[in-house]
C-alpha cells in the first residue's frame, strides 16, 4: 500500500470521527428539536432545563426550506403545551387582546395549484386557541413568488382590520377581513428610489415590519435600506423621524421587528433586533432647539454566542425577550444584562410572552427602567464596511450559518470542506496512478 493513502486515510478518518461525534452530541440534531425531547421529560427534569418563567411564552420559527419550522407555546417550566408545524415557516406571533391563551400569527406554505404559473407562496393570518386547539383562517393570498417574498408581519388594528407588510410588493396596507377590500396602502417606491436596497423587484425593500402608533402613525422596517421609517397615513413619510439610512451599518444593518415605545413608558424609543450587527439595540428620540429632533443610542446587548437576532421585547419588569435565529434559542436579559432564561429552539423568528401586552407595549424604555448595556456599544468599522459585491464579513458568515444543519458549527464546517477535498484529491491521485486508459472517440466518421 503506497504512503500517501496512509495520509488520506489517516485525514479522512479525522474528520469523519469529529463530523460524527458533533452530530452525536449536539443537544438537537437534524431530526429531533430540543423543544420536541423536553415534551418527554418529567416536571422536575423541565425545570432543571429551563429556569421558570410568569405565563406562557409562544415562538415562531421559520425553519429551513420548510424544514422543523413550528409555532410552539412553552409553559411557565418549560413545557410545550402546544406545537403547530403544518406551515413551512412562521413569523410574527401577537396576543388577542380580551384573551389569555389566543394568540394570531402569520405562516407561509408553499403553494402548486393549478392557477399558479411556476413557485407560488401562500401567505396566512390564523388565530389559535392555545388551550384547545381550535385553528381559525382570519386571511390569506397566493403571493406569485417563492418564499422569502411573503408577509413577515400583520397586525390586527381593529374588529375586522389588519395592517399587512408586504414584502412581495414593498408596501403596507389595510384590508377589511370582512369585505376583501383595502382601505389604505403605502408604497416604498413613494420614498425611495429604485437604484437602491436589494436586486428589483425580487427582493428591493423587504419591508419585514409594520406598527400602528397610538397617534394614528405607521412605524415601518426597510430592511434592505437599513431603515426604521414612519409614515403619516395621509402626507407620508416623515423624513425628520427617519431611523438609520442604507449602508450606514453603524445604526443598523438589515434590521427586524422594531418595536416603538411611548412616551408613557419613557420614550419616544425604538427597540430593535439589528441583525446583522448581532445586537439588540435601543434608540431615544430626542429633540432638538431646531425641533427636529434627533435617534440617541440609549442601549445595546450583545454577546459571545449572538448570531442575526430578529426580534427583541421589552417586557414589562425591565427585562428583554430576544429572539437569537442564527444562534437557536430564545433568551430573557435582566435590567443588568444577565441573561435569566434561556430555551433552545430551531431558527426562532419571534417570540411573545403572554399577559406583558403587544410586543414591547408594556415595557419601559432603556433610560427609564436604567438598563446597562452590554457588548460592544460600537460596531467593528472594518468588519461591517469592507464589502465584496455587496457582501461584508458578517452577512456571508450568517448567510452560511443560515444554511448549516442545526448540530454543526463554523469549524465543522471546515472540516466538512477538508473531507471533502481530501477525497477528491485522493480519487484523482489514484487515477492518476493507475493503469486505466479511457478514450473517446467521436460515434460518426466521415469519408
């Protein structure tokens, strides 16, 4: 046997022996989700895994090309006390007001009906009582593009009212669920141009956020323009309120879910998953002598394990639910910055605590319940600037996290592309090296 298959043979046999063992070990591998495993576990075994909780916490996940995405509800120890996975991916998740145990959130399955030429989505408003089971559609369309075009976020602003974001479409709009009709629509086209954000129109604004104010206002998230914007149902976009601008990465950086904060609870405020900064952050509304006014970093989390958070509440008792996708779990952080709760969960997108109101609702503002922060408070200018046809080092390294099955890491990874050279250099070495000849010769031959 010639020496260099001892050396190929040796290096295959390493990284198939370290692939293996993190598949083994990993705490949730490609089939089974920790939250499925805890639903067997006895009381006392849940609440060593996770610490306990007031009320029920409901997660949306999205999942991976419709793979283990799920809706589930967590009791106050842990337990899953419902689990919805008939959706390729879920989004946004919203308490029914007047409710203890209904919630409404938004899903996408992919659609291959006959009236659809080519991919098709369908994008659904259900409500679900979290008690019983029972499922209702509130409102649907067949959106005529693959997914990652549909609705991220809609809320409910009225009996028979929903304000929609559509990504398909870069707009936001009211419908009447009782009628089909729609009442009022804004369009990003209105306010942006074309030459800017991500490729048009496949994917230009992805308007991933949508907020009705208590003053009538609609707060908004471009994520494709790094902006949070506010808009006047009736005059439009009001430029002086205007939170971040494209490519201006150290305010955010394709952001999501941001919720607003009023004046009640300390803000103005703006909470928001900046995602691709791996941070939670904080902006207060400050105003100026020229009444402008002016967006104030007034808080910033991050850790070691933060990879593209997409959602962040502020809870009424200072603490902050964040929703860590890239990471796999859903955390609470204390007034302090300790992190109080945790729970693994595939590819969460959002979370909900029921009883603590709407998203950030009833919670204070940074500044007003003296939150400390924690991380680096500014982001790493070579880090986020340097770009490669459209692409810095954070979004290629969440892009690739996105994508790796659930129990394998950036360095199994590498070893997974190590193994995968070695065996293509040892076929070709032993091609190479052996005595067979191929030839081809053309099947017509002309005279």
């Amino acid at each position: 046997m010639r020496r260099y298959r001892v050396i190929f043979a040796v290096v295959v046999l390493v990284c198939a022996s370290t692939l293996g063992y993190s598949y083994l070990s990993s705490p949730a591998d490609a089939a089974v989700t920790t939250y499925e495993r805890q639903s067997d576990l006895g009381a006392d075994q849940r609440a060593s895994v996770v610490p306990p909780r007031e009320n029920v916490t409901v997660v949306a996940g999205h999942g991976m090309k419709g793979e283990s995405a799920a809706l589930v509800a967590f009791g106050p120890g842990g337990e899953v006390i419902y689990h919805n996975d008939t959706f390729h991916g879920y989004f946004d998740v919203d308490s029914v007001k007047g409710t203890r145990m209904t919630v409404e959130y938004v899903a996408e399955r992919n659609y291959d009906g006959d009236d659809c030429n080519g991919k098709c989505t369908v994008s659904a408003v259900e409500r679900v009582n979290l008690t019983t089971g029972e499922v209702t559609r509130i409102y649907d369309r067949i959106i005529p593009q693959d997914r990652g075009a549909n609705w991220h976020d809609v809320d409910r602003i009225g009996k028979n009212r929903l304000l929609v974001g559509a990504i398909n479409t870069d707009e936001a709009y009211v419908v009447n669920t009782t009628t089909g009709m729609t009442t009022w629509e804004w369009s990003t086209k209105q306010a942006y141009p074309l030459s800017g954000g991500g490729p048009y129109p496949e994917d230009w604004a992805h308007l991933n956020d949508v907020e009705r104010l208590d003053d009538g206002r609609i707060m908004l998230s471009l994520r494709n323009q790094d902006s949070v914007v506010f808009v006047d149902p009736e005059t439009g976009i009001q430029e002086n309120w205007t939170l971040g601008s494209e490519d201006d990465y150290s305010v955010l950086y394709e952001q999501h879910n941001p919720d607003y904060i009023n004046d009640s609870e300390g803000g103005p405020a703006v909470l928001v998953a900046d995602s691709l900064n791996d941070r939670i952050v904080e902006y207060q509304r400050e105003e100026g002598e020229d009444g402008r006014g002016e967006w104030v970093q007034s808080w910033v989390w991050s850790d070691d394990e933060m990879k593209w958070p997409r959602d962040a509440d502020r809870l009424p008792n200072g603490n902050t639910l964040v929703s860590d996708t890239n990471s796999h779990r859903v955390l609470e952080v204390n007034e302090s910055g300790a992190v109080v709760w945790s729970i693994d969960f595939y590819a969460p997108y959002e979370a909900e605590r029921l009883g603590t109101g709407d998203e950030s609702a009833g919670g204070p503002s940074a500044a007003k319940a003296g939150l400390q922060s924690r991380g680096t408070e500014e982001t790493d200018d070579q880090n986020v600037t340097t770009s490669v046809a459209g692409f810095t080092p954070r979004k290629v390294t969440n892009s690739i996290a996105f994508v790796l099955p659930l129990w394998m890491t950036f360095a199994d990874a590498l070893v997974a592309l190590v193994l995968a050279l070695t065996l293509l250099a040892w076929a070709v070495v032993e091609y190479r090296n052996s005595s067979i000849s191929v030839s081809f010769h053309w099947p017509v031959r002309l005279r």
